[in-house]
C-alpha cells in the first residue's frame, strides 16, 4: 500500500452553483452543546478501517432517510467532479481531522446564544445539510485556501515541484494528528511515562519538583498518578464504537475524581484556537455536567500520559521558588533522558550484549563530537545521532514552505550559529572511520567498513512521507565533501531517519531476533530510498505510480507493515507488568 492521498469534500466541489454563506449561517439553529457534541462526534470518528470512511460509508451513516435525495446529489456530483479530474471516487473523504479540531475550537470559543432546543424533523433534516455544508466550509479552509497559499510560495521561491516537497508541504502540518495507529501510541507513550518518572526520581535535584507534582494531582506516587490518568484513558482505548465518547463518575467515586480529571481540562474563558492546536492537545476533554465528561480527540487524551507530561512538569516548576526549581528541565528532558537514557535503554534491549557498543554518555566524557550510540558487529557499523526536537508550532503550520526548508536544515544540518548537527556530525564521524581515526575504536576497519547512518527522532511529525528522502538528500551533498576529499564513501549506506516510538514498539522483534535489524535497514535502503524501476515488472502505469508513491514513505510505514504481514504481535509483556504494577498499587 503507497502513501494514500485522501481528497476531502469541499464546498466549492459539492456545491459549485451555490453561493457560499458563513459559518454562523449555516450553525444558527445548533444550541451550543449540540454544537459541541458534534464536534466530538467527528473526532471520535477511526482515523483507519471506520465505517464512515468515503463517501459510500460517510453518506448513508450519516443523512437520515428522508434526506436520501440530497445525499445522493452530493454522490453524483462527486463522481461526475471525479471522471472530468481522473480521480478515483474511492480516494474522496468527507472527515478531515484538520478540519473537525477547526470546528470544535471555532465552536468552542464561539459558542451558541441557547444551549439547546427541542427539534422537529423539518428541522431537524435541514440542521443535517446544513451542519454537512458548514463542514465542507471548513475543509475548504484547511485544505483548498492552504493549498493555494502552498503553491504561490513554492512559485515565489522557486522550489523545484518535485513529490518529495509535495508530500512535505501538503502533509507535514497534519501528519502526526491524521496518521497513527492508537494501540502503538499508547503502548509508547505509557512506557516512556513510566521511563521517565524513574528518571526523574532518581535525577539528582529534582526531589522539590516531584514532591510539589505528586501534591498538585494528590498522589503519593508516580504509580498512582498513572492510575488515575488511565481512568481517562481506558474510555477511549476500551470503546466499541465509534463517535464520541463519554466519561461518567460514580456518585462515590465522584468528588475525588472529578478533583483530578478537572486539572485536564479548560475551565477558565481563555480561547482554545491556537496554532497546532496547542490547547486542545493540553486540554483534550471538556465538562458536560458534575461527573461527566466528553472526549474531544481521542489521540490527545491518549497522548497526555507522556506527551503532556514535560508540560505539566514546567507549569509546576515555574510555581517553585527560585532556589528549589529544577533548573533547565527542557534541556534535561531532552538531553539526559530522551537522547541518552531511553535511547541507550531501547538500543541495549535490541542488540542485547552482542558486538561492540558505546553509549553517547559514556563516549562525551572522553571524545569531542562522538555519535549518541555506536555499535560496531566486524565490519559493520550503526551510528545513531538523537535529536528529541521538534519544529515550533507556528512553522509547522505555516503555507511558507521555503521557511520549513531553513528550520529543517537548521534542524538536522547546521545552525545559524554554523555549528554541526545530526547530518554533519554523522559526516564527520564518517571521516574519521574511513582516516582511521576514529579514537574510541582503533580496530574500526577503514574502506572495508559498511556504515549505517541513523537518525533517531522523538515526534512523529518527521514520518511525514518525503522526510527522509530529503534528509538524506542533504546527507549525501555532505558526504560529497568527503569524496572530493579522497575518500571513499561507496559503502556508506543513506541516512534513515527512525522515530523512538517504532524502536519501543518493534524491539521485541529484533531482540528475540526474529528480524535482524540490519537486513530492514538494507531493505529500506533499497526499495524506498533508492528504488531501481528497473529491477521491477509493471502491468500498467498505476502500479508504477503506486510504488513510486510508496517509496516516499517513512521507516516506521514499513516496519510496522512489514512485522503486521508477517507476524502475529505478541502480548506486550513489559507494558502489561508496568500496567499491573500501576493499577495494583
């Protein structure tokens, strides 16, 4: 399966001949929690294998009956709009979850006059083509207007219209939130919590944090804050349907509870829209009534167990006096725990105490510019450079394309200060293999030596399809200073950028060693980053342009499909020992 270009509705495609009307217009008869309601319906809506997917799905689930007509003219409409542009019918979508976060924060900080009114069903099936306009509306904003703003930058900067800055610029703003399997981000992030609540603990200097965090949430320990954060949690994982979903207290269980959930949730008046939505990541729930409360988007709540968790840290840290602060908690997070404590955590587990391997923490007390992680089985050698950072919110959401190209090499390349980083330090390190200096490993062979450049990343954002393609283009400019330097760079493999989370959830295969990581590496060398067409038999020209369309996707696409067509997944052994421990507490 390729890199799937989904088209959603827009107003202008549905409804070319008529005249578009505001947002209020077409939500004046909605009350405010029903407003609200169908917000996290929508979100609430599978972002894989739901049975409101495509137009088939969507429409009859969602327009009642007597509203079959008006359905079926937005059907046919889609398909004569489908054979005049050459599109598939099956690659339109009317959900677009850009476009259902817009709704809900647009609905949220402006709210109804009424809260609610009885409908008749005159009403009742205008309020359902009405909602279904005001929704094309909004994807006309977050994809068509987007899409024009992309297109005028690229031509002003003269950026080559190649599918790698294609995929780049039409899906680095949306991907982390449209593209994840929920199991695989819950897995992740309750490990990496946990993870890092014994770091933290046992991080000299930070005993006034933890204690004020445990006396802000009223737990003892980090154990029973996990508890009580799972009682979020376990709603969205355990529901059997889709649409929204609910959380409701028993009376007993109510006052100490609803003192918790509260402290993850908006209550005050401050508007929610923010860029990339923030907010509604910081605050994925909202009250409904004493004891009740409604999920807006599944994937944030699931991603406050470790995601949210540095945030909440920082608030609290801020509060301390000066001199009990835990001083540069970002830099510590970053550094010490993710680039360095979790990072040599999963490597170990995957290599075991097989060939010769060096931790960055160890190697930065005695070498300058050393990799993060080297490991080294005869003449092959892995380099791991870890970069837990992310591009600011308003970069990732801007149309500027050429501005996400600068943060990007600003990012991986070199700073503006010229200093090195992921793909320059990897250069450097690469240099001094082939020179035969490389200090921390003199038996390291030269020529001979097959080099496997890692980039290990921390946010999902940098799976965006064309990622590595053009990261490792900017690897293989570097490594041509090498080559004009008389070096010899031909076993040098491309760079692979590998997100932490895909480590933690597929190690158990390559620690068990049912799959050896070397051999995926080569695959994905191979037949993603430098496919050969040549070596290829094709039918007809749309599986040429489906294996095209596939090469542009990220590591993790094909690890995780890979290990689901072969395998059977396992019980998650350490996840259900750390869940128990939590829970039993």
């Amino acid at each position: 399966m390729g890199v799937t270009i989904k088209m959603p509705l827009t107003f202008e495609v549905c409804f070319p001949e008529d005249e578009q009307k505001s947002i209020d217009h077409y939500l004046k008869d909605l009350g405010k929690d029903m407003r609200l309601l169908m917000g996290s319906f929508l979100l609430g809506i599978k972002n894989s294998g739901s049975k409101f997917s495509g137009l088939t799905g969507f429409l009859p689930e969602y327009f009642s009956e007597a509203n079959f007509q008006f359905a079926d003219s937005v059907y046919k409409r889609m398909v004569i709009f489908a054979r005049e542009n050459d599109f598939d019918i099956e690659s339109f979508e009317v959900l677009y979850p850009m476009s259902s976060l817009t709704y809900f924060e647009y609905v949220y900080d402006n709210p109804a006059e009424f809260d609610n009114k009885e409908y008749s069903r005159e009403e009742f099936l205008d309020i359902e083509i009405n909602f279904f306009k005001a929704y094309t509306v909004f994807n006309q904003k977050t994809i068509t207007e987007r899409g024009k703003d992309l297109a005028q930058n690229f031509k002003e900067y003269d950026i080559e219209g190649n599918l790698t800055n294609f995929f780049i610029g039409n899906n680095l703003h949306s991907f982390d939130i449209t593209d994840y399997q929920i199991n695989k981000v819950f897995y992740c992030q309750f490990l990496k919590a946990y993870s890092f609540f014994e770091f933290l603990e046992s991080f000299q200097g930070s005993e006034h944090l933890i204690k004020a965090f445990y006396n802000y949430y009223d737990v003892p320990n980090f154990k029973k804050y996990l508890h009580k954060l799972l009682g979020i949690v376990f709603p969205v994982l355990t529901a059997k349907r889709e649409a929204q979903t609910e959380i409701h207290l028993e009376a007993d269980k109510q006052e100490e509870l609803s003192l918790f959930i509260e402290k993850h949730i908006k209550l005050d008046d401050e508007r929610l829209t923010d860029f990339d939505f923030t907010k509604t990541r910081s605050y994925p729930l909202y009250k409904i009534d004493e004891g009740k409360y409604r999920i807006i988007y599944p994937l944030f709540v699931v991603e406050m167990i470790y995601k949210g968790l540095y945030f909440r840290f920082k608030d609290i840290n801020a509060t301390l006096p000066e001199n009990q602060q835990l001083k540069n908690l970002y830099g510590i997070k970053n550094l010490e725990f993710s680039e360095q404590y979790l990072l040599n955590q999963t490597l170990k587990k995957i290599f075991g105490n097989r060939f010769i391997q060096k931790s960055g923490k160890e190697l930065d007390a005695e070498f300058e510019g050393a990799p993060d992680y080297y490991v080294r089985n005869g003449k092959r050698i892995f380099l791991f450079e870890s970069k837990d950072v992310l591009l600011g919110k308003e970069i990732k959401q801007s149309t500027n394309y050429y501005e996400v190209l600068e943060k990007l090499k600003i990012t991986f390349v070199e700073n503006e200060k010229g200093k090195a980083k992921a793909v320059l330090q990897l250069k450097d390190t690469i240099r001094e293999i082939l020179t035969q200096s490389l200090s921390f490993d003199k038996y390291a062979p030269s020529e001979k030596a097959h080099i496997y450049p890692i980039l290990i990343v921390h946010y999902r954002m940098f799976n965006t399809p064309g990622m590595n393609k053009l990261i490792d283009g900017w690897f293989k400019n570097a490594l041509t200073i090498l080559n004009k330097e008389g070096l010899n760079v031909e076993n040098v493999r491309s760079l692979i950028i590998i997100d932490m989370d895909t480590l933690i959830y597929n190690s158990h295969f390559f620690e068990t060693r049912k799959l050896s990581f070397e051999d995926c590496l080569l695959e994905y060398h191979t037949k993603y980053l430098n496919i050969n067409l040549k070596n290829h038999r094709f039918k007809n020209q749309q599986q040429v342009d489906d294996i095209i369309s596939e090469s542009y996707a990220s590591f993790a696409h094909y690890l995780d499909n890979k290990i689901d067509d072969k395998f059977r997944r396992p019980k998650p052994t350490e996840l259900l020992e750390k869940m128990i421990s939590v829970v039993t507490k």
